[in-house]
C-alpha cells in the first residue's frame, strides 16, 4: 500500500492530541488516540426556520439553535416582549422589566444576560439576568447603547458602546457588579462579541465601520485576523479560535487566525442576533431590519467536524 508521504509528499505530523485553530483538509496522527485524523467543512447552508411571533430589530439574544432566547428591539416604542425557541416553535415568555432597543444579550435560554440599551429617550445601562421563567434586574453597567456582549450570566464582558461618542470601555460581570477590564485599543459601539470573558473576540463596529478583530485574554487585546467586509452590528457565536458571524447577507468563519466567508444569509438584515451561545456548526440568526424583521435562518454545517481513522 503507497504511503501518503508518497503520495502527497508530506509527512503526516504526530502528537499527542489533536491541534488548535483547524482549516480544511489538515491531517495529524493522534498519538492518544492511536488514530489518524482529518478535518473537513465546506457543506454548511442557511435554511429558513419558523419566524419570530414579533418582528424586532436590535434585540438582545442568547442561547443555542434549539434553546434560544430573544427580548426587546425596535426603537419607536422600545419593546419588552421577551420570546423562547425550542427547536420547532417561538413561545412568549415574560416580558424584561425595561422595554429598550439596541442592546445585547448573552447566555443561554435558562441563564441569560441582557445589557444596556435605548430607552427612547436617554440611554439605558440596565443590567438584567434571565432563569428560563422570569427576568431580574442586576447592577447597572455605566455604559450600556450600543454596546458588544459576550460570555455568559456569571461571567459576563461588555464592550464599547454609546452612539453620539464612542467608547472603549470594557466591562467584566461576576454576576452581581461591573468591574473595569482592559480598555479597547479603539473606540467603537455596535461590536459583535464572541467567545468567554477571558478568551473573547471584539469585531468590526463603528465609526468608519470596521472589519478588524481584536482578540482578548483577560487582560490584554492582540489584533486577530481582518473580516471579509466592514461593518456593524452582527450576529456572532462560537469561540475565539472557532467563530461564525453574519452581518446584512455576509456569513464568514474564524479559525484563530483566518476568517473565510462561507454560505450567505437567505434575507439580508441589519441589527439582527441570535443564538450567540451556538457553534460553527449549528447557530440561528433572527429578527434585524428590513425586509423581513421576524425572519429566522438556522445555519447548520455537518461537515466542519474531524473524522478519524483507527491504526491498530
């Protein structure tokens, strides 16, 4: 049998584990495993999925493809209407305690966040937790239009925000309370957030609409890899070295250090989120402006997966 250093002319790496940062085609021996293994993608598509009961824009989000959570939106009157995804159909829940617009949620369905936001008029820096029944109003953040939001309930980090000025602040929540983190390098508001509070990526925001990622290890910011367009305000999910985003009809992945732009959105939106606590495999966008603000589009890629091979 040939062997594939003969027919590729490369030798296949070994250790003792499977690597990071993984791109289409890689092979390695997994020496723990005693298996040989490669990882494939390229399948992914978005498909239509039952439309939210309220059409919204600048809605907060959180929870997975088949778990999700979506509250507030719109601006003129700001909502509260507060909505469950099982998988199949959109269910109202109980309304936050603020109706607002132009905030961000993380989490998941039973353990959510939703921070800041426009109150119409005047800013709001409401901070509320969601336990799958009822929302709770927490600690305000001081900042809190406009802003990027990732991790989770207990482990929260609020980037930039505002609209007349924008801001670098970056905020941790334990919880409870804000502490000040580590300052963007630029200022920016409507940032998509992805990612954990100390291994998250900050992308593109405005002004002068931006395409750049900046990566952050609970300390200190690195600029990542550029993303395939400029702009504001998308949909984001994954983590810092494994990301999905979509923005207007734009969808593209992130490895760590590359982005590459996959499937495109069936209807283009602008201020629309969704599941931000899904995957590179399986995520969902929802809500967004014009022409279809209650629109819902799940994007499922089966093959963006490493399959492998025993040797003994």
């Amino acid at each position: 049998m040939a062997e594939y250093k003969a027919l590729r002319g490369l030798t296949i790496r070994t250790i003792a584990g499977d690597p990071s940062n993984l791109a289409a085609g890689d092979i390695w021996y997994n020496s723990s495993a005693s298996k040989i293994k490669v990882h494939k993608s390229g399948a992914g598509a978005w498909s239509t999925a039952t439309a939210l009961n309220t059409g919204r824009t600048g809605q907060a989000t959180a929870g997975t493809q088949t778990a999700s959570l979506c509250a507030g939106g719109n601006q003129a009157p700001a909502r509260a209407l507060s909505e469950e995804w099982n998988g199949s159909a959109w269910t109202e829940g109980n309304n936050l305690g603020t109706a607002r617009s132009s905030f961000r949620g993380t989490g998941t369905q039973t353990a959510g966040l939703a921070v800041g936001g426009w109150l119409n008029p005047g800013y709001a820096g409401q901070t509320e937790e969601y336990n799958g029944t009822s929302w709770a109003e927490q600690s305000d953040r001081n900042a809190g239009y406009n802003l990027g939001l990732t991790g989770t309930q207990t482990a929260g980090l609020a980037l930039g925000g505002t609209h007349d000025v924008a801001l670098n602040n970056v905020d941790d929540y334990n919880g409870s309370s804000w502490t000040a983190g580590t300052n963007l390098p630029t200022a920016r508001y409507s940032i998509t957030g992805i990612g954990t509070s100390t291994a998250a990526l900050s992308l593109a925001g405005t002004p002068g609409y931006a395409s750049e990622s900046l990566e952050y290890d609970g300390s200190s910011w690195t600029e990542g890899g550029d993303f395939p367009a400029n702009w504001a305000w998308g949909h984001g999910a994954g983590t810092q070295t494994a990301a999905i985003s979509a923005v207007n009809a734009l969808c593209a992945t992130y490895n760590g250090t590359a982005w590459t732009e996959v499937g495109d959105l069936n209807s283009p939106r602008s201020e629309g989120d969704g599941s931000n606590a899904g995957t590179t495999t399986a995520t969902s966008v929802y809500g967004g402006g014009d022409p279809a603000p209650n629109a819902c589009e799940e994007w499922n890629d089966p093959f963006n997966q490493t399959v492998s091979f025993d040797t003994t």
